[in-house]
C-alpha cells in the first residue's frame, strides 16, 4: 500500500483524544457546581434580608417582633415565608427572637458556615 492509502487513527489516538475530552468535562462539571453553590449562597442572603426587613417592618408597627416566621404572613408582609434553595434539614432557615433583638440563621454550602442576619449584637 502506499503511504496516501493510509487514512485514518489508530487506537492509541483515539484513547488520547477521549481521555483529554473526559478530563475537560470534569474540569467544567466542577466549576458549574460551584457556581450552583454560589448561586443558592447568594439567593439564602437575599432571602434573610428580606425576611430581616420584613421583621424590622413588624416590630415598627406591633411595637414587638413576630413569634415567629409564620406572623410576618398573618401580617401580611409575605405571602409566604422564603424557603432555602435546598430546603433540606440542615438548610433552613432559623428564626430566634428574644424581645429586645433577633436573629436569622441559614447554612452556606460553599464555605459550610453559618449565613447570619437580624440585629443581634454578635
């Protein structure tokens, strides 16, 4: 045969090209993950202002903080109380009032700590 006649890859290239196409997408998977993360992070931050906004505006008009989440929607401040992204047992949203102040607590996935809002001091 001739050398021209010779067409094609052999095993060995194809093997190559399929590991650094798996390798690739590994890389990408990755960062789409953490980008999710991020994502969810930064909806639990807006949604624990919201709700720490949404208090602040009880306390103004009863002269006192809500029991609990479920008074900010009697109130009429939410149709319905914001839910973490997840909703599964470690990430929801607490709720902790005791008066004089009150804290709301949510958990990041990216850096596995506590997200923290409400007027406390720390």
């Amino acid at each position: 045969m001739k050398e021209s006649d010779k067409r094609g890859f052999t095993l060995v290239e194809i093997i190559v090209v399929v590991a650094v196409i798996g390798l690739l997408s590994l890389v990408v998977f990755a960062s789409f993950e953490d980008s999710r993360k991020k994502a969810r992070d930064t909806a639990r931050i807006a949604d624990l202002e919201q709700i720490k906004a949404a208090v602040q505006v009880y306390g103004v008009t009863y002269k006192e903080y809500p029991d609990s989440l479920d008074d900010l929607v009697t109130a009429g401040l939410f149709s319905s109380v914001p839910e973490d992204p997840i909703n599964e047992d470690e990430y929801v949203y607490t709720y902790d009032n005791n008066e004089s102040c009150f804290s709301l607590t949510g958990k990041s996935e990216r850096n596995e700590s506590d997200i923290v809002a409400g007027n406390c001091p720390e």
